[in-house]
C-alpha cells in the first residue's frame, strides 16, 4: 500500500477524489485518504467510454472487502478512457491511488468547474 501524500500537481474534491487537468483532458481517481479508508479494493466497476459524467455525481462502483462505495465525479464531461488494468488488478488503486490506479479520464464540458475544486492544502484541512 501506498504512502500517505497529495501530489501538488493536482486538484481536489471534498469526497476525496484528485483530477489531473491536462489540456480539456482530466484524469480522475481517488486520494490516498479513500482508498485507505475503503481498505483492499476488489472490484472497479468502471462506467463506459462516451458515459457523460456529472460533476458531484456518481460515475463508478469500488468494492473493497468493507463496502461498496460510489465514486463521485471532481468535473463534468465525457468519459474518453477507461483505465481497463484495474478490471484485472482492482488493488493497484491501493498501491497507486495517484499513478497506475487512475480509474478514467474525460473530456472537460465545463473549464470553469476546475476553480471551485481545492488545492493539496485546502483537501488536507477537510481530513
């Protein structure tokens, strides 16, 4: 299992999932904080590419050995990949929440969204 951190190279939802914008491209996951609270991930349940996701709606299903949990999108857009890896090794998202454990990435309907999300410091006072 990974090391308790927050990238500075990204940005924050309050239900603790990260999006790493590149371009009008943003890649989604969960932080350190939710994959250690859920405990061993053993199935990502992953929407499908050209899935519409809503940002503060749920976009997938974790199940970890205590729960099933959603997983709540940090921006609106279009999902244009799904990280497929995760169906065979669903605890990479324990191993990698912020490398290989990206669950997808969108096509951003709404730049604007990115500046109500938080910094590394901001994210880290709500823990």
């Amino acid at each position: 299992m990974a090391d308790e951190h927050y990238p500075e190279d990204l940005i924050y939802h309050p239900e603790h999932d990260w999006a790493k914008i590149d371009g009008d491209i943003a890649t989604f996951g969960i932080t350190w904080f939710a994959q250690d609270a859920l405990g061993e991930v053993v199935f990502f349940e992953p929407p499908a590419v050209g899935t519409a996701v809503t940002k503060d709606a749920s976009y997938a299903e974790i199940e970890s050995v205590k729960a099933v949990s959603e997983v709540v999108a940090p921006l609106s857009g279009e999902i244009v990949e799904v990280n497929e890896a995760l169906e065979a090794a669903p605890e990479t998202i324990n191993d990698d929440p912020y490398g290989a454990g990206w669950m997808v990435k969108i096509k951003l309907s709404d730049p604007s969204e990115v500046a109500a999300l938080l910094d590394p410091a901001a994210y880290k006072a709500l823990l």
